[in-house]
C-alpha cells in the first residue's frame, strides 16, 4: 500500500514519537533477542538504538533470505577493465562468506577486531565486508586510490589485526599497482597488522613477497565447505569505520551501529528508493565511499534485491555501457553521483536511447549539488524520475530527499527536496544559532537524536565526537552537517555548499587541509592555501596558492611548470590523485588577517571570479591583489 500515506504526518511522528515510530520499522530485520528498549537517551549527545537486542549484519543480509531465495542473484559483477562478469545467487553468496569468515578466523580475526579492507571493486571485497559483519569485526575500507601514507595512517588508527589486499586495481585500462602501496604502507605503520590477505587477480606485473603476505585462494580452497555461524551482536556494537575527510588533516573515523544501521537502511529503501524484494539495484560508486557501503551492499541485500557491482568507467568501452547493463540484467534502480552524468552528457545520445530501458524505474543522484541544467537532460534522455538526494558518510542515509515511498511530493528543481522522516533539520543562523526564516540562508543542522544509522561516535575519540558536530553551533545542542541551505515555505532545501574548509572534486569528499599538508611536505613549500572552485564537469577542483622557501626555483615559466608537476606528484604519492590539485599557482605571499589566519574565503572568491568585499582585518591587502592577477592571467591562457 503506498502512498496513503502523508510526507507531513509521518515526518512528525518520527520526530514527536521516535520510538514508536522505530519500533514500528525494527521489524523489517530479524533479531535474534528482542531488543529492551527502542532508544537510549541518557548520554546525549549519543544516542544508542535498540538496547539489548542482538542481530547480525550478515545473517540479515545473506542467511536470511536463503529460505526464499536461494537462487535468486544476490550479487551481479561486472568488470570492464577485465572483461570478467559473475553472477552470484544469494546461496553462492552464503558460501563465499562463509569461506572469507573461515579464512579471517584462521587468521586470528574476532568479534570487536579490526579489519582494513584495501581492495578494488572485487566480489572478494562483498565477501570480506559480510564475513567481517558474520565474526562481530570491524570492517574499514579504504578507498583504493589512497596513497600509502593515508592507507597508513588509518592503520595506525583503527589498530586491524588484518588487511585485505589485492595484487592490483583497474581504471580506464591502467593498472594500479597496489603492492607497493601496500608495502610501503606496512613499513610506515607503527600498529602494522601480522597478516595481509591477499586476492591475487593476476593483474599486477610483478609480485613481492613480504613475510606478512598470505595467499587468499590455497586458503579459500581449504574452508571451502566451512561453516561459520553469525556473531550475535548487541544493536550498539560497532559495524565498521570508515574514515572521511574533515577540516583538520587527521581523517575521522565515522563509527555504525549494527542494529540501528540494519533498520534504517531497509526502511530507507522502501520509503526514499521504492525498492523490493527481486528488484535488481546499481549503484555506481566505489566500496570505499559510503554510498559504496550502504547502496552497493547493505540496503539491497538487507531487501533481498539484486545488486549490480561494476568495475570501470562510465565511458569505456564507451558511453553507452551503464545503459547496456541496465537492459541486460533488466535494472529497475540506479544510483550514482551528478559528475558520471555530466560526463556523459559529453556523449552522443544516441548511445543511450540504443538500450531498452524498459525496466529503470528511477535514477537516485547524490553526492554534490545536482544542476538543473544536468537534472534536466538526464532525466529526458532517460524518461524517467530522477531523485537527487542528500546526506553524508556520518548519517549513512538520505536526509534529505523526495520519499516517494511515504508520499510523491513534486520535485522542485535544484533541490534535493525534503527533510527525511527520523531527521530533525532545522536551518539555523550561524551566528545566534537560532532557526533561520525560510528563504534566509543557514546552518543545516540536526536535533538529538540522530536516527538509526547515523554515527555513533568518532572512532576511539567521543570527546572530538561532541565538538566537531555537536559544539559548532553558538548556544545549541546540534548536530551541524557543515552544509549552508536555504529552506523555502513548503520544507524544500537547496543545498548552498560547505561552511567548513571541504571540498567536493567529482563527489569525492576532500579537507583542503590534508591538501595543504600533502604540499607541505615538499622540500620547496614555504607555505600554501588550497582552495575549491567550480568546476563544469566535477562539480568543484582544488587549486594550491603556493608560496616558495625561493621564489627564485619558480624564476622562469619552464621551470615553474615544473616545480607544479612535482608539487602534484607529492600529493598524489602522500593522498593519492584524487587530492591532486588542478593547478599549482605560485605568489610570495597569502593574504592573511592581522593575526595571522588565513584567509580562505576571499582566496576562493577571487579564483572563482568573484571580488571578496570588505576585508577589514586583513595584514597586507597587496596579497591579495597578487591572488587577483594570477588568476586573471591564468584564464587568459
Ligand atoms: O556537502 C554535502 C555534499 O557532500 C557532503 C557529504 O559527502 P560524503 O560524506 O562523501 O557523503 C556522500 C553521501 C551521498 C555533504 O556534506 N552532498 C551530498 N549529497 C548532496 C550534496 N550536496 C548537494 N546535493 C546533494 N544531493
């Protein structure tokens, strides 16, 4: 029965009478002891959901449906950078989980352990993050493009009795070598795991061997018939980390749930993404990132539907390849980031209307602000809805968006529509931290609690937990999203960018402070301010303002060119080439206020064009004037 009934009455509810509300959708999952009580309110700002009962991730993802469809395809994979595809039926899936959990517990893996996940878009890595959640351990992926000083530094953070490895990643027909990342990352760690599991796909040239290296397929053979019952947990218990960019250079561990994360994403997929049991979902984004987590693995699986993991870009063979998968393996949903659609937009349509796309029912688009010009094409091209929805890596699921499970409000363009339910979003001033009239710009925030799903904590660190999110807005107890919106009559936000120093290059979250530290680190650097600035096609890309320990190594164009080069290798080897800035600008000075703070917001209006108005504090305004004319000159070109 859908659509009977009301976005307004169900949002209220939600809010007015969260238990009742979540102790409605806590019986979408199966809960090995009955939990004691919905919420715990007694610490805030943490809030802890589902008390006392005991579940398990996998076996409400895997085990759970084996019943009634064992052979059904959980997973569907497909490789365009090997040409390999593998269907694996929700049976198959069980095994192989099995097999994985075996494999970690030989290796010492128990409930509460930590497991780094370093891996490409393998099925294996399906595999490790369910038998993680089967055992009670911790699982924390790292984005594969993670140079090896950020792969070590989440090492030496989350303490994992063992990585998980592969030879090698693939992108757009290159080889990512991650062995040596891998080694080097090892050595830099002071809390190195004993063990790397490795899945060798036999990409990789050349193989190391290092005394931690284990072979993951003589493993996988001898537990082939294993059998490794769940870990029941308790609600609370941590599920994973995963690490996310803030405005210090120290990435945060966003720490989940189990219980609270189960719940809110099957209701989620009901309500906001209309999905069913047997539908078949793609989610085109990266294990690493956490639409990767919750909508390539978790929330379809947790339905029973189909999910869709697929290595590659979207323009390889060419750009009618997502368009192909949708017909072959007859697509009902699709989930991806605006930058993949402005990429295709470059392509000829005919690409796309050569597929039967019969049955797509809607397209799910988040990450960064959705244009209406993108909006617009997409959805013609397409004919079909397209919902932009917002949230973060800390809430795990939308918070913003158009429920069309709950009610079909109309859309209104540039916005990704409204408050979900379970979300108190209230627009607050930034200086009186007083709820904004709508139509006036303001904080996004959340009122305590936050719903099932969302962060727990900061990983081993609740004090930097409460300031970072709970502290940041003058006289209140909320949590800020460090987004600006604006809310109009009818509860519709547009988002209007980061109010803190994150950037946002083709969806990928990025703090212009690991950046700067990156840059930093290079013997020529004296000092430098990345900025983010509007980009066509990714939405924002960073530029570096750098100031020379010798101006006179950047003296002649030639030899500028390549000291630019240089700086944007360092930030490749010390972040990975998702940091690399687009341009490497040189000046003898950053404008700074008289005591010494940068200042961030007036570089970024003049590398976008804009005059930064009045700047009474600031030390030398000839800096900024430097700032102007390079830019200027460097449009010019
Ligand atoms: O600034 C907002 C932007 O991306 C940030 C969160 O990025 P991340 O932690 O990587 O999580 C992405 C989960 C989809 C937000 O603080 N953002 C996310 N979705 C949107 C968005 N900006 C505008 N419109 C969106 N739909």
């Amino acid at each position: 029965m859908q659509n009977v009934r009301r976005y307004r009455d169900f949002h209220r509810e939600s809010i007015d009478n969260p238990e009742a509300f979540w102790r409605r959708e806590a019986a979408r999952i199966h809960w090995d002891t009955p939990f004691d009580s919905v919420l715990d309110r007694s610490n805030p700002p943490f809030a802890r959901w589902f008390t006392g009962g005991r579940t398990n991730l996998c076996f409400n993802a895997v085990d759970r449906h084996l019943a009634s469809r064992a052979q059904q395809n959980a997973l569907v994979y497909v490789s365009t950078e090997t040409g390999i595809e593998r269907r694996y039926t929700y049976a198959d899936l069980h095994a192989e989980v099995n097999r994985m959990a075996a494999v970690m517990r030989s290796l010492g893996v128990k409930r509460g352990e930590r497991v780094l996940i370093y891996l490409p878009m393998i099925p294996e890595a399906v595999f490790a993050m369910l038998a993680c959640a089967r055992l009670g351990a911790i699982h924390s992926v790292v984005f594969g493009g993670f140079a090896a000083p950020s792969l070590a530094a989440r090492i030496d953070d989350a303490r994992p009795v063992l990585l998980v490895s592969a030879d090698a990643g693939a992108r757009g027909g290159k080889v990512i070598d991650y062995t040596p990342l891998v080694d080097e990352a090892m050595a830099r760690a002071e809390h190195a795991p004993p063990h790397v599991l490795l899945i060798d796909r036999q990409l990789a040239p050349e193989r190391f061997s290092a005394p931690y290296l284990v072979h993951y397929e003589p493993l996988r053979a001898q537990f082939h018939d294993a059998q490794v019952p769940c870990e029941w947990l308790e609600s609370n218990a941590p599920s994973y980390i995963l690490y996310t960019s803030g405005t210090t250079g120290k990435p945060k561990g966003v720490q989940r749930d189990v219980g609270g994360y189960a719940v809110a994403l099957a209701a989620s997929m009901e309500y906001i993404f209309g999905g069913r049991a047997g539908d078949t979902m793609f989610t085109a984004s990266d294990i690493g990132w956490v639409v990767g987590h919750s909508y390539i693995i978790y929330a379809p699986l947790l339905a029973g539907m189909t999910t869709v993991m697929y290595e590659g870009t979207p323009l390889r063979p060419d750009g009618g390849i997502w368009w192909r998968l949708v017909e072959q393996h007859r697509i009902n949903l699709m989930f991806t980031a605006p930058t993949a659609i402005r990429v295709l937009k470059k392509q000829d349509p005919a690409l796309l209307r050569a597929a039967d796309l019969s049955s797509l029912r809607t397209l799910f688009l988040a990450g960064e602000p959705l244009d209406e010009p993108t909006a617009t094409w997409i959805s013609d091209a397409l004919g079909k809805p397209v919902v932009d929805n917002y949230w973060q890596t800390e809430t795990g699921w939308p918070m913003l968006a158009i429920q069309g499970g709950v009610e079909a409000l109309p859309q209104k363009p540039g916005s990704p529509g409204v408050p979900c339910y379970g979300y108190d979003l209230v627009l607050r001033d930034e200086h009186t931290g007083e709820p904004c009239a709508s139509g006036t710009k303001g904080v996004i925030t959340l009122g305590y609690p936050l719903p099932p799903g969302c962060m727990q904590t900061v990983w081993g660190d609740d004090a930097r937990f409460v300031k970072t999110y709970w502290e940041s807005v003058p006289g209140q107890q909320v949590y800020s999203t460090f987004d600006w919106g604006v809310q109009d009559k009818n509860g519709y936000v547009t988002i209007l960018g980061r109010t803190d120093d994150v950037i946002n290059v083709a969806g990928h979250r990025l703090g212009t402070r690991e950046i700067e530290e990156a840059i930093s680190s290079h013997a020529s650097v004296a000092e430098v301010a990345v900025v983010g600035v509007n980009d066509a096609v990714k939405g924002q890309a960073a530029l570096a303002f750098v100031v020379l320990r010798d101006a006179s190594a950047a003296a002649d164009p030639k030899a500028a060119d390549r000291l630019a080069a240089a700086i944007a290798t360092t930030v490749d080897r010390q972040l990975g080439a998702i940091g690399r800035p687009a341009r490497v600008h040189f000046v003898s000075m950053l404008p700074k206020t008289r005591s010494g703070k940068l200042l961030r917001r007036a570089i970024a209006a003049l590398a976008e064009g804009r005059e930064p108005g009045d700047l009474p504090t600031i030390e030398d305004a000839s800096a900024l004037q430097q700032i102007r004319e390079t830019v200027q000159a460097a449009r010019k070109e």
